[in-house]
C-alpha cells in the first residue's frame, strides 16, 4: 500500500533552516509527483510548492520563491522540503503529498506531516 | 492568488439528508479546475471530486461536484454516518494552487 513516512517534529529558532524528508513505498516513485502543503495553528492549508516527476522540475508559491527549496532522491524515494531564514510565522505542520499522476495538481495520498515549531 | 471562501463553515444534519457545500472563489478558475476533499479526525484527506465534476475512482456516487467560474459547490445525496466530516475545495487552475477553509459537517 502506498505511505509516505515524514521526518519528525523539528524545534528550530528563527533565522535558522529545517529540511524534512517524505519517504515514499508502496508505488513507483518516480512515476509521480510530489507537493509540499503546511497548515499553521488556526489556518487553511497553503501550498508550498512541487517536483515532477517526469523532468525534475520544481515549481513554488511565489510566497515561498526565495526560501523554499525541493528535491528528490530518487535511489532513496524520498523527497526533501528544506525551508530557510525560518520565523515563528512558519510555525505549521509541513504534509508531503503526492500527486494523483504526473501532474494533476491534485493529491492522492498524504504523508503523517511534521511540526516545525520555531521559536526564540 | 484566488482565495476560496466555503458556506457554511458548519452544517449539522441527519443521515438521510442531502448537504450542500459552497465554495466560492474570488475570480474565476480556470478550466474548472476545482477539487474537493474529505477530512476525517487522524486521517490524511480523502480526494472526492476534481475537474468541478469528475469523481474519483471508488468514490461513492451520493457525492457530486458542480459549478464553474468561481463558484463549485459539493452535493452529498443521502448522507451515510461515515459522510460526517470536514470539506474542504482546492483550485489548481493558478498557482498559488489553494485551499478553501474547510466545511464542517457535524451529526444533527
């Protein structure tokens, strides 16, 4: 069956990066993409951004342009989000989800998420 | 960036009974590109409708999509006590691809 297994909480002080891995099993990793959704306490989701699968090509919210970066290792099948120049605005739970195809821009499967907290 | 407003932000009624979500955009999404989820407590959503309209495989067909423009909204027929959960809508037609704040239907 298909999971996508995230890395753990992360405390992190503001200034500073977190990078959380998604791995994937259960389905051909390369086959299909992968998008990266958080939800802060009280608020919608927000997408981040996303890798395709079929050219490696990322594509981010304009939000997240300059401090977002995503990528895959596809020998491990397992994407990374790494988030840089952190505030306690990025205070969320960070979700993998995979793609329904290539690119649909839909999600089929989701991972646990992961709580980054940032604070001083 | 589109932002998706839901109505109501609650709706109570009883199995049997037919529910209507709305989620109305603040311009027009393109190609109707609307999806819509289903959110249980400690599960990961649940795709239930993409293209306004299409449903998904396996997904029962008390559950309907329609709409276009900015306005989509979600049809559940009758509802079955496992329908009571959270809604919530997704354009991908622009990115930012975003979300609507979610639909709770809660047992009346």
């Amino acid at each position: 069956q298909v999971q996508l297994v995230q890395s753990g909480a992360e405390v992190k002080k503001p200034g500073a990066s977190v990078k959380i891995s998604c791995k994937a099993s259960g389905y051909t990793f390369i086959q299909y993409s992968m998008h990266w959704v958080r939800q802060a306490p009280g608020q919608r989701l927000e997408w981040m951004g996303w890798i395709n699968a079929g050219n490696g090509y990322t594509k981010y919210s304009q939000k997240f342009q300059d401090r977002v970066t995503i990528y895959r290792d596809t020998s491990a099948s397992t994407d990374y989000m790494e988030l840089t120049s952190l505030t306690s605005e990025d205070t969320a739970v960070y979700y993998c989800a995979r793609d329904r195809l290539q690119d649909t821009l839909t999600f089929d499967y989701w991972g646990q998420g992961s709580l980054v907290t940032v604070s001083s | 960036e589109i932002v998706l407003t839901q109505s109501p932000g609650t709706l109570s009624l009883s199995p049997g009974e037919r529910a209507t979500v709305s989620c109305r955009a603040s311009q027009s999404v393109s190609y109707r590109y609307l999806a819509w989820y289903q959110k249980k407590p400690g599960q990961a959503p649940r795709i239930l409708i993409y293209g306004a309209s299409a449903r998904v495989t396996g997904i029962p067909d008390r559950f309907s999509g329609s709409g276009s423009g900015a306005d989509f909204t979600l049809t559940i027929s009758r509802l079955e006590p496992e329908d009571f959960a959270v809604y919530f809508c997704q354009q991908y037609g622009s990115s930012p691809y975003t979300f609507g704040q979610g639909t709770k239907l809660e047992i009346k």
